[in-house]
C-alpha cells in the first residue's frame, strides 16, 4: 500500500517559484491603471507635438498633403509677416503688465483674506468665484462694463471728474481693457494658492518678530515674504504660460472672425494668429511653425526663471 504522505520529490514539485515576481505583478497593475493616462499622453500630447514639429517645416493646407520647404516658414515669420510682430509686440505688453499686476492683486487678496474674522469663508467664495464663470460669457459681460458710452466703468470714471476711456474700440486702451478682464477673471486661482502659502508660515516667527518691535510691514518684509518665495516663483512660472495662452477674450472682444482683432489688430494675440493661420486660412504648416516658436520661447522664459530662482527664492528648511 502506497503512503499518502506527499515525497520529496513531490513538495519540490509543489512549491515552485511563480513565473511571474511578485514585485512584478504589482508594476504590472500599476501600469494597467496609468495606461488610460499613458495613452493618451502619448496619442493627445506626444504625437501632436511630434507632428506640429514636422508640420512646421512643410507648406500644409489640410486639403492637400503636406510638402516638405524646410525653414521657409520660419523665414516669412520674421521677415515677411507683419501680422506676427504685431501678435508678438501686444502678448509681450499684455505679459509684462498683466503678470506682475495680477499677481500683486492675488497677494493683496490673499493677506485680506488671511484674517481671522466671521464669515471669512464667504469671502474668499466670492472673489474666487469669477474665476469659474466661462470665458465667453465673462468676456462678454465686461464688454458691457467698458462700452465707451454706457458702461459702468466709464460711469464710474465720470463721476470722479475722469474722462471716459475708449477701452475695447480704442487702440490704445484695448489691451488694457483685456489686462483688467483677465485681473477679475485670473487672479481668484492664484489666491487660493498665495493663500495656500500664508498659511504654511510658521507664526511663531511672526510672533518672534513682533515679541522682537518689528511692525506689520517688517514682520511682512522679513519673515512671511522670504517664505513665500517659493509660492511666488510658482505663480510667475503660471502666469508666464498663462499670459502667452490667452486667446478666448481677445477672440470674442476683438471680433475674431474679422478682418481685424480690435482697433488696428491691438488685440491680435499670438494664440490668436495661430488659429486664424491654421483654422481661417488653413495655412497648418505656417501655424505649427508659429507654435513651435512659442514653446520654444516659453521653455526659455521658464528655464530663465528656474535659473534666477536660486538668487531670489528662499526655502525655510535648507536647499530644495
């Protein structure tokens, strides 16, 4: 009569390792629950860019196939456009103040709303509010406010003894008509993330500071604004891109389906002229051109940044 109790041979055969590790099996779920985002990184972010790349060096009208001309398109895009140093000249304005100006506004916001008082909450709801409402629907909304004639804000201007201001027909008051939209409409996300930083700063280093006779400006100047760097250097790098992407407001106040974006193109934005080359005149390979350079600039602009950070940021606990 046989044994029933299993040979050596037979637990041998028994307890074989796995084929597949265990350690394995895990980077294998883990890939098969990041594979919706992997795919379409890949097929929405990858191979667009890898296409606008190529596109950019060939004449391509979307009815016909694309013809390889190398750099010409680079080369009519800084000489023989003017449309594209117009679109160059009013971004790098509408950067330079909407930037620095917006996130003056979202610090302001953030410190007023950093108070411990009743009903706060309330409060930071509403202003951050604007920055839900669509874009077309704001847009259309402040077109009203700053009519020549009727507008509120050409009331307002009035009634304090101020001349009335063309704003969005005026050539030279459009573009600051576009900045104080983007001021009601754009700050509420970065004073959520100011306001984000104001409370990582520890109180007690302001309440040393003030045990020490520093007043509010210099508890400010030397303990909250060095730690708030970090959130600053965040919000700059944000509203760099940002400022270089606007395109719905100057699309719907400059009349995008005209012939002109706003008195004498005064609201021709870079974006805008993308989409006029690409989806007006079909001119696909010039508009990849015209996005390449801005990524390009944008990578610049940011590694500048980047670079400058280490002079100008500061961290509470050693290097990042």
């Amino acid at each position: 009569m046989e044994s029933a109790t299993p040979t050596s041979e037979q637990k041998q055969a028994g307890v074989r390792r796995p084929m597949i590790s265990k350690q394995l099996r895990k980077d294998l779920r883990a890939y098969l629950f990041l594979s919706p985002w992997i795919f379409s990184l890949l097929v929405f972010t990858a191979y667009p860019m890898l296409a606008s790349f190529y596109f950019s060096m060939t004449k391509y009208t979307v009815l016909n196939p694309p013809r390889w001309i190398g750099l010409d398109n680079f080369v009519t895009m800084f000489t023989s456009d003017p449309l594209y140093w117009r679109a160059v000249g009013n971004t790098t304005y509408y950067t330079l103040i909407s930037v620095p100006l917006g996130m003056l506004v979202a610090l302001v916001l953030a410190i007023l709303l950093n108070q411990r008082a009743s009903g706060i909450g309330v409060y930071r709801t509403i202003y951050y509010l604007p920055s839900l409402m669509p874009v077309v629907a704001s847009t259309l909304l402040w077109m009203v406010l700053l009519d020549p004639r009727l507008g509120l804000v050409n009331i307002g201007l009035q009634a304090i003894g101020l001349p009335r201001v063309g704003w969005l027909n005026s050539a030279d008051w459009s573009k600051p008509g576009l900045i104080l939209m983007s001021l009601w409409t754009g700050t509420g996300t970065a004073m959520l993330i100011f306001l984000a930083g104001l409370k990582d700063v520890p109180r007690s280093l302001t309440e040393a500071a003030m045990i020490d006779g520093a007043n509010g400006w210099q508890r400010f100047r030397h303990v909250t604004l060095p730690l708030l760097t970090p959130t600053i250097f965040f919000n700059l790098i944000m509203g760099i891109i940002a400022s270089f992407q606007v395109f719905g407001p100057a699309y719907v106040a400059g009349d995008g389906g005209a012939r002109q974006a706003g008195p004498l193109n005064s609201l021709l934005m870079y974006m805008l002229l993308i989409y006029r080359n690409a989806f007006r005149f079909f001119e696909m390979g010039y508009a990849s051109a015209l996005a390449l350079v801005m990524f390009i600039v944008l990578v610049l602009l940011t590694l500048v940044v980047v670079r400058s950070s280490d002079y100008w940021v500061h961290y509470e606990v050693g290097r990042r």
